[in-house]
C-alpha cells in the first residue's frame, strides 16, 4: 500500500495486449453471430420455410434478451472478474454455434433459434468488457485506445458476418429447387464458426488472466479500492450512484439512438437495399462489409484522439452531425439508384456511426468515475439495444410498404438529430482525467 492505502502502481505488463488480442477473438466470434442470417434473410427464410419477418429477428433477439441480462452481467463482472467473464462468454459462443450446427435441417428452426437465443445471452458478457479490460490492464494514457481495440473485435465480427454468408451461402432460385444446397452451404458456416469457436474457448481457459498483480495507475488503484465491496446491495447502491452521476442520462439517450439506429440499420440492410436494387444481394452485405470497416478505421482513430486530447464531448457532438448529414447522404444516393455511391455514403455512415461506440464507453467512465467501467458501458448498451429493437420493428414496418425504405430513412435521420440535441447538453465533466491529474 502507498501512503494513501492505496494498491500499489506497476508499469502496464507487455502481457496487456495478448489479454487483448484474447477478448477480441471471443468478442469477434460473438459479433459474428449477430448479423450471420440476417443478411441473407431470404436464403433463411427459404431454407427453413419462414418469414423474413422472422429472421429479422434472429438479430433483434440479440437486442431483446440483452437488456434483462445487463444487471446480471454486470454484477457478474464485479463479483467474478474478468477471466471468468470472458471465459463464460466463450463457452457461450461455441454453445451457440454447435446448437446451430445441429439445427441445419428444415424442419428445426427453433433450434436454430434458440442456438441465437444463447449467443444472445453471451452478448451481456461481451459488450461491458472492453473498457473495464482497458483499465484493469492498460496505463492511463492508453485506456481510451484499448477500450478501441477492444470494441473493435465485434466490429470486425460483425463484418464478417456481412460478408461471409453472402458470399458462401447461395440465394434461393424462384423455383426453390436449391434448398438442398442452401443447407448445405449452410452446414458449411456453421462448422467453421463452431471450431473457430471450440479453440478460442480453449485458448481463453488456457491464457487469459483476470488483473496483473498491481494496477496499471493511480486512478484505476484509487477505483479498485473503493469498488472492493462485492455484495448484491452495495452493487445496486453503486449502481443507483451511476445513473444519477451529471451528464450520465444524456449521454445514455445519445449512445442510444446512435448504436440503435446502427442496429437498426444494419439489420434491415437486406431488405432495404433489395427494395432499390431488385438483383443486389451480394451488395447488401459488402455494403454492410463497407460501413463496419468504416467504423473499425473510426473507432481506432477515435481512441488514440481521446487519449491525444481528452476532447470527449467535442468528438462526441462532431461525430453525431458527421452521422446525420452521412444518413442524409446515404438517403439521396438510394434515390440516385447508383450503387457504388450507395458504397461510398454507406461508409460514411458506418464511420460515423460505429465510431462512437468507444467514445460513448470512455465519456461515461470519465463521467461515473470511480463507479465500474463494465456497469457504466453496459448501461449504454441496453439503451442502445432497446433502441435498436424500436428503430427495427418500426423499419421493419416501414419497409413493407412501397417505397418504404424513404420513410425508414428519413425516420432514422429524424432521430439522429434528436440525438445531436442530447449530445450537446452533456457537460464536459471529466472525473477520471481529474483523479489521474491530482494524483500525478
């Protein structure tokens, strides 16, 4: 103990970075499993006889299932740390896919379903992780580009998972003759991503470490000692401290509508992009491919500008106009019914809207400071999830009218500057920064 009672401080351990790497991967496989039927929602519906309706919503249950998990979740990361956090996300994950595995048979949708349903439960034990993991590993001037590096491996999953069912699993003909071989290449993804998932649960027990063995800084040894109690009341007490904390509500209903309309988005992008471009449905999932790269370049650049600057609510309040005057873009190249530059607005909009996850994750740690990283972003993501579930029923709705995809857009860009009106009112109260300050 120093002179304050507090833990003593360590250089951050070179090991930092393969905890890292670690949690990305089960993050990645995680994000993967998102968006993997979704995007072909018309070769699923085929295949198994259903709506696309209804494979819409092997996405939403991501978001539905998340937000009774968040508190559980959170207090699981609080009592049991995070290897066992990551490692209970991983068995997840490959539960889910090998469930998956199984269901590839026309008469077991509800199998295949509740493979999503669990993957779905596992998402709770992902999302809170990157910025407590940045914290509890990484020095203070490198936690807002951990937390970057850390959203990033769902990002990326979710790019995959754009991708690689468009391209691997075929779409059905007008006589469904190839049902046969939608479940076949259907058989395919599935076991690639249930051995992917086998070996990082493997590698998750074998190597990742809760905590090294003295804080990485000053403000991270400070919240360790006050957030040692671990009992179900102490927990909520802190959590009621959180919520109630200055800025906290404004920022928590602009992540929301930010991360929701990017859910939102991003599940109904087959149905939309099909409703201009009839023949296009290897594009709708390169278009998502284009918007979630996007979104991995900005949320790397917005982490090493926070940690450059400490200009939170600046980036905040840029990236929210970049995002409305993007979506507004992206309305007018749907009409222009050219598609590359559907491509390039796309991107656009993924850069600005994927970009400010770890951004919103870090504005909150600096505003709940000392209260837990993981309570703190997992809040933010259950606003963003039950926004997400809104914003795609009701485009969902939209979408099955003619020419629908006008009004979903528009609707989509309304809520933005909703958004950008709650993100100017949060104030510039930078606690952590604060405490790092006072005590260096």
């Amino acid at each position: 103990m120093d002179a304050e009672g507090l833990q003593p401080v360590a250089r951050p351990l070179p090991r930092r970075w393969l905890m890292l790497a670690v949690f990305s991967v089960v993050s990645l496989s995680n994000g993967f499993q998102w968006i993997q039927f979704a995007i072909i929602s018309d070769s699923v519906a085929a295949y198994y006889n259903v709506s696309e309706q209804a494979v819409a919503w092997t996405s939403l249950v991501y978001m539905v299932v998340y937000i009774p998990c968040i508190l559980p979740a959170s207090w699981f990361l609080d009592k049991k740390g995070l290897r066992w956090t990551v490692v209970l996300a991983a068995l997840g994950n490959c539960g889910a896919a090998w469930l998956k595995v199984v269901a590839v048979r026309p008469d077991l949708w509800p199998v295949l379903f509740l493979g999503q349903a669990v993957a779905a439960v596992t998402q709770g034990f992902v999302l809170s992780v990157p910025p407590r993991l940045a914290a509890v590993w990484f020095g203070a001037n490198e936690v807002s580009t951990a937390t970057a590096i850390g959203v990033l491996g769902n990002q990326i999953g979710n790019a995959v998972g754009f991708a690689v069912p468009s391209l691997l699993v075929r779409s059905p003909s007008a006589d469904g003759s190839n049902i046969v071989g939608i479940g076949f290449d259907m058989r395919a993804l599935g076991y690639g991503l249930a051995i992917v998932s086998s070996v990082t649960l493997v590698v998750s027990l074998l190597v990742f470490q809760a905590a090294p063995p003295h804080p990485p800084s000053r403000s991270q040894a400070a919240a360790e000692s006050l957030n040692e109690r671990k009992s179900v009341r102490d927990f909520m007490l802190s959590l009621k401290s959180l919520v109630t904390s200055p800025g906290f509500p404004q920022l928590t209903v602009a992540y929301g509508i930010s991360t929701g309309v990017c859910f939102a988005a991003s599940t109904v992008l087959n149905r939309l992009i099909l409703g201009v471009f009839p023949t296009s449905e290897d594009d709708a999932g390169f278009i998502g491919l284009t918007m979630t790269f996007a979104g991995l370049v900005s949320a790397i650049m917005s982490g090493v500008l926070l940690d450059a600057t400490g200009k939170f609510k600046e980036l905040t309040i840029g990236l929210y106009c970049l995002s409305v005057v993007a979506l507004a873009a992206f309305t007018a190249a749907l009409f222009s019914g050219t598609i590359w530059i559907v491509y390039i607005t796309g991107g656009l909009a993924g850069f600005a809207l994927a970009g400010y996850v770890p951004v919103g994750f870090e504005f909150a740690a600096e505003l709940t400071y000392p209260a837990s990283e993981g309570t703190s972003s997992g809040i933010l993501s259950a606003a963003a999830q039950l926004l997400g579930v809104v914003f795609t029923v009701a485009c969902g709705r939209l979408l099955d009218e003619p020419r629908g995809w006008t009004w979903a857009c528009a609707g989509m860009g309304g809520v933005l500057a909703v958004g950008a009106v709650f993100a100017c009112t949060i104030p510039n109260n930078l606690r952590r920064q604060a405490a790092q300050r006072a005590e260096t």
